[in-house]
C-alpha cells in the first residue's frame, strides 16, 4: 500500500485532544479533534479505496476497485469495503460502527450549522445530544448552548478513539498478508500516539473557568 496522509491529518486531531488534557481550561480542542478524526477517517478509507487494488487482484480487492469514482457517503464506504475484505457489514447498533456515524453527525452539525433565531451556534438534534449525554461526554452545563457543552475532554477523546477503532476494524477485515499489516502498522502507530503518553496532573481551574 503507498503511504497516504491520513496519518498528518489525524496528528492534528491527537495533538488538540492531548492539549485539552494537559491544560487547565478546555478551549476549542475537542472541537478541532471532531473535525479532523472525521476527515482522517475520510481520508483514510478513501486511501484504501484509491491504493489497495494496485497491489492485489484478488476477488476482495476486485470489489474495492470497483468503488473507485463512485460517489458513496463515508459510512456507505467503510461498510462496503468491509463487505468487500471479509464479506461482512458493519453491526449498525455496535461500537466502533454506531459511534463512528455520530461522530460524523456531530461534526456535520459543527460544520454546517442551522440557523436559529437568537442562538448562533444553531440546532442540533435533541436525541442526537441525549445519546452523547448517556456516554457522560457533555459539559453538565445545561443552561449554556450544544456548542459549548461538546467543548469537553471526554469529548475530544472520544472522537479520536472512535477513529482509531473504526480504522482498527478495516484493517483486521483485511486477509492475511502484507497489506493487512502494512495498515495495521500504521493504525497501531497512531493509537500509541494517543495513548501511550505520561498522565498529567492538572491543577484546579481558577474560579469561574469553564472545563469539561
């Protein structure tokens, strides 16, 4: 497999997500590890897609090659080219595949706000919000808006594992071979990256200061 830049773009995501848990105050990290663990995942299949068949002809890849141009949402991508490597889908209702389609609605009410009268940061589906406050991932802010109560540790965190394990699961759907460890390789880099770093004590926030 060639070497893409999914792994630039999600070091991004990693570095906010550590900077939330290193600082006293959460800014607008978990926000910027929203954005890009999406479009690393984004890049990531589409890496797969675009590279894989110019290595193998085997019936697998052979369907892969076929989603080459077509226009797919990225959950219709993940879930084909896992079809595709084990002859399996994605268990709509089941980690990693559930968290990873709300991740990708989190970031699309992120980034394509609906305008409401008197409220900037816009709407955001009330089910969406109470599925991400059973995962105990919101501010318990309640009175201030969707926008900042994502703005958590916990929520940073969860979009980069979330990543991970979604691209874990491509690559263990891979046969045996070098391809298999080649993104195996590449994933398992990007998790120590995220998890293997020394925990930080942080101090109590100054009085007034909002954190997760």
């Amino acid at each position: 497999m060639l070497e893409g830049n999914s792994g630039n773009i999600f070091s991004v995501a990693i570095r906010a997500c550590l900077r939330s848990e290193e600082n006293t105050v959460v800014g607008d990290e978990p926000v910027i590890s929203v954005i890009f663990s999406q479009v690393y995942l984004e890049t990531f299949i589409n890496e797969i897609i675009e590279t894989v068949p110019l290595f193998d002809a085997s019936d697998g890849y052979n369907e892969i090659m076929i989603l080459r141009g077509r226009r797919m949402s990225i959950k219709g991508k993940y879930d084909s080219v896992k079809l595709a490597l084990s002859g399996q889908r994605y268990d709509g209702n089941a980690y990693p595949f559930r968290d990873f389609v709300s991740l990708v609605k989190l970031r699309n009410f992120i980034t394509h706000m609906e305008p409401v009268r008197g409220d900037w940061s816009g709407w955001c589906d009330p089910t969406f919000l109470g599925y991400l406050e059973t995962k105990n991932l919101l501010s318990i802010r309640q009175n201030d808006s969707w926008y900042q109560r994502i703005k958590t540790r916990k929520i940073a965190r969860w979009a980069c594992q979330t990543a991970i394990d979604m691209c874990k699961s491509i690559a263990d759907a891979f046969p045996d071979g070098m391809d298999k460890d080649v993104v195996k390789s590449r994933v398992k880099h990007l998790d120590n990256s995220l998890n293997k770093r020394k925990t930080v004590t942080k101090q109590e926030p100054p009085e007034g200061s909002r954190t997760e």
